[in-house]
C-alpha cells in the first residue's frame, strides 16, 4: 500500500508558483544584458530617442543587441560587450580639476571624432566613456579587452547627428 498522499495546492500555493513560473520564463538566461534606464527630463529625452533611431547597427564589428528592460534610452552591441545609456546624470568627475589636468590615473579627458568624453576606467577593468559638452550625457561602458577607439568611433557620427553640441542640465 502506498502511504504517498497527494495534497491540493493550496490557494496560497498556487499563485506563487505561478508567480515563480512566469519570473522563470522573463529571466535573462539567454545571455543578454541589462541596464538600468535613466530618467532625464523631457528635452534630454527627446534627444536621446533622437539618437536611438541614428545608432548604427554594428559597432566595433559587434551586431546590436539591446540590454532589457527595453528602452529608446539605452542599445547595446554584443549582448554585454558595448553598453551605451543616453540622459545619464553628469559623472562627478567631470568637475573635478584633476581629470581636466590630467592628475586622476582613473579618468581622463579626451575627444574621439569631434565629440569629447570623460574616461573612466572601472573595477572589472573595462571603461566607461561620458560625453562632455553635449546637451544630454551620453554613458558608453566597454568591457575589458575591447578597443575602446573604434568604439567611440563607430559611435560619433550619431552622437554629432542626434545630441547638439552644449551644456546639458
């Protein structure tokens, strides 16, 4: 005789497996990325949206693969090689009087194709690179390895075209 005794779900019961069922299937086990998506103000966000219609398809020879949640706000490119996240706050950094002199080993200065970022290198040792000068901050994360240049090169040419040139709020 089996003593096995099969037990209802119980009201409770079901609705969490539910629940653990549906999360399973949203998870992001195929291999993309995710980004948290900024909240700029109006006009930032209009030029970001701007920008995600002009972002080239391939960059530095990687297909694009947005990162989830999806948003015209951010886009990547090789699941999580190339992480870009337009109406970011503006980095601290860009004010401090170090990085404009060149004294800060973590971040530095520069421009790449007529647009200016602010560079800075991150703990898992890729970088993130902050558009300067640009009416809404544009945030570009590069893994370790990659080549950062054609990157910000493969990248210019929208940024020009959708973000004037400017102080963002």
């Amino acid at each position: 005789m089996n003593s096995f005794r099969h037990r209802p779900i119980s009201v409770l019961g079901l609705p969490a497996l539910v629940l653990l069922i549906t999360a399973a299937g949203c998870s992001s086990a195929d291999g993309s990325a995710a980004a948290a998506v900024p909240s700029p103000d109006a006009k930032a966000t209009k030029l970001c949206q701007d920008l995600d219609k002009v972002l080239p398809a391939k960059v530095d020879g990687e297909s694009r693969a947005d990162p989830s949640p999806a948003s015209a706000l951010t886009a990547g490119w090789g699941d999580s090689a190339i992480i870009l996240r337009c109406g970011v706050a503006r980095p601290p950094k860009m004010l401090d009087p170090k990085v404009a002199e060149g004294r800060d080993p973590d971040a530095v200065a520069g421009g790449v194709d007529d647009v200016r970022w602010l560079m800075e290198k991150q703990g898992d040792g890729g970088y993130r690179f902050t558009s300067a000068l640009r009416r809404a901050y544009v945030e570009v994360t590069v893994e370790e390895g990659r080549d950062s240049s054609s990157v910000l090169i493969d990248l210019a040419s929208a940024v020009k075209k959708a973000i004037p040139t400017g102080i963002a709020n």
